[in-house]
C-alpha cells in the first residue's frame, strides 16, 4: 500500500495538472469506486460538477481535493492499486477505469482514477474547521509537515504501552509511516521491531523519528518505492527508491552495514526485515 512518499508525489502531480481547474463532468465506471459517499454515483457526481480545484491537500496515506467555496473536499484513498492519473483526452481507457473527470477548460487534460483490486475510492466530505474532511480529522499530522510537533510526538510514544514499530504505524501518533518505512527507520535506528517503546530514552525516540523522516524524504525524492506497476505517479510513471532500501524486501541479502544476512518474520499478517546482529531483539 502506498505510504507517504508515494502519496505526497502523487499530491505535487495533481497540485500542479490540476489545481485551479473547474469540473465539467464526472463519470462513476464502477459504483465500487465511491462504495464511501452513501449518496451514490449520481449524487456524487452531481455534486462535483461546476465546482473548482482547490489547493490538493494531504495528510499521511491520504490526499484530498477541496471544492472551491463549498466547504467540502473529495478525499481519495489509493488503497493496494488506486492510481490517479492525468491523461490526455482521448487517450484509450485503461483497463481498470472507475472514475473519469474532465474540466470545463481548453488544456486537454483530464483526471482518472484507476483501481485494479478497487481497494481505494473516492468519497466527498464535509471539512472541519482546518479544512481536513471529518472522516479523517483523527488522523495525526505527518513527520514532513511543518506543524508536526517533535516533543509530542516523543512523549505519546514514550507512554504508550506497546512496541515500536506498532506505534509507528499508529496513524494516531504519527501519520504516513507503513510497513516498509517503519522497517526502513528501524534499520537505521539499529532498533527491533518488538524494542518496548517504553525502554526508548528521549534522544533515541528523538533519533528513531529523524531517521523516519529522513528516510522518506530520500524516498520521496525518487518518486517513492514501487514494487510493481501499481504505483504510478500522475503522469504513469514508477518511483525507484526500491533500489535504496537496506531493510526492507532484502531477506537473506547482506546487511549493509555489517554484512549479516538481513531476516524475514511473520508479523501483523505482514512481514518484518531487520538485521539480527544491528538490530538485536530486546530481552525477555
């Protein structure tokens, strides 16, 4: 599932095709596609037409499309294979199209969203105060966002009575971080997986989220992890940062600082990459 850096790339991509632009016409493929706005297809898209593109917004795994003055935003979720592409108008459908958006202007664009597994969707929401749809104002702020608090943060996860890379993806404490990042992070951190968070001192919490953050910021700068085709940017176009990890998907590879073979374990009905000598397991 696409986590921050994949995401945020594909936020820029809209932010720049189609910010600003005012919806002509919205077409449901397949109702699955907005299974989330109760109302229905039609409803849906009725309500979208005749309104502007605001600012595209985001908010850890999630981005949304504020409706001009309406105070309402369609959020988007790209789920294990959602893609939201800008493709030229005319261009043939692509197999799995679900929903087609196009613009009341001369540029000749127009936006698709695309979902093989139709995990993601779309739905329309009222926005809170802060302009954030209400489905997701739980959600905590993000390591890349300008407000996100470090002290808090430190401190929540210093309380919390689990382990650590289960706070990690507690999108409550800290929003955007996946399964590949949070073992991305540890890596670097040189932290287990199951290290109590309570045993973390202040600086090593304090280190942990830097490496979170530095982590994907590397990512993000090549167009973020794709393991397949099912990530794509706007323009369709796959990231590489899978040739940077150094934790995750390397299972019996040498680890890149010691040269220990990196393992593999069941975890979450996920797995977990860590190196056994770098990152050794807490006692019991």
């Amino acid at each position: 599932m696409p986590e921050l850096p994949e995401v945020e790339v594909v936020r820029r991509g809209l932010q720049r095709w189609i910010s600003g632009r005012t919806i002509a016409e919205v077409r449901v493929l397949h109702p699955r596609a907005v299974r989330r706005h109760p109302a229905g297809a039609e409803d849906f898209a009725a309500r979208l037409n005749g309104h502007s593109v605001g600012i595209v917004r985001r908010r850890g795994k999630y981005l949304w499309l504020p409706l001009g003055a309406t105070g309402t935003s369609v959020l988007g979720h790209l789920g294990m294979s959602g893609q939201l592409l800008v493709q030229p108008e005319g261009t043939a459908d692509e197999r799995h199209l679900r929903v087609r958006v196009r613009f009341d202007d001369t540029i000749g664009t127009e936006l698709r969203f695309v979902d093989q597994r139709t995990f993601g969707g779309l739905s329309l929401h009222e926005n809170t105060p802060d302009g954030i749809p209400d489905v997701i104002a739980h959600i905590a702020r993000d390591p890349l966002d300008p407000a996100f608090d470090d002290a808090a943060f430190i401190t929540a996860l210093r309380l919390r009575r689990t382990t650590v890379k289960r706070a990690l993806l507690d999108q409550t404490l800290i929003s955007g971080v996946g399964n590949i990042y949070a073992d991305e992070a540890l890596w670097r951190a040189k932290l287990h997986y199951e290290r109590p968070t309570a045993s973390l001192t202040r600086p090593r919490a304090a280190e942990l989220l830097q490496h979170a953050r530095d982590v994907m910021n590397a990512a993000l700068a090549e167009g973020g992890t794709s393991f397949d085709s099912l990530y794509v940017n706007v323009n369709g176009e796959s990231g590489y940062f899978d040739r940077s990890l150094d934790a995750y998907g390397r299972e019996d590879e040498p680890c890149r600082r010691c040269g220990t073979p990196i393992r593999r374990r069941p975890w979450m009905n996920r797995s977990s990459y860590f190196c056994p000598r770098c990152q050794r397991p807490p006692k019991a």
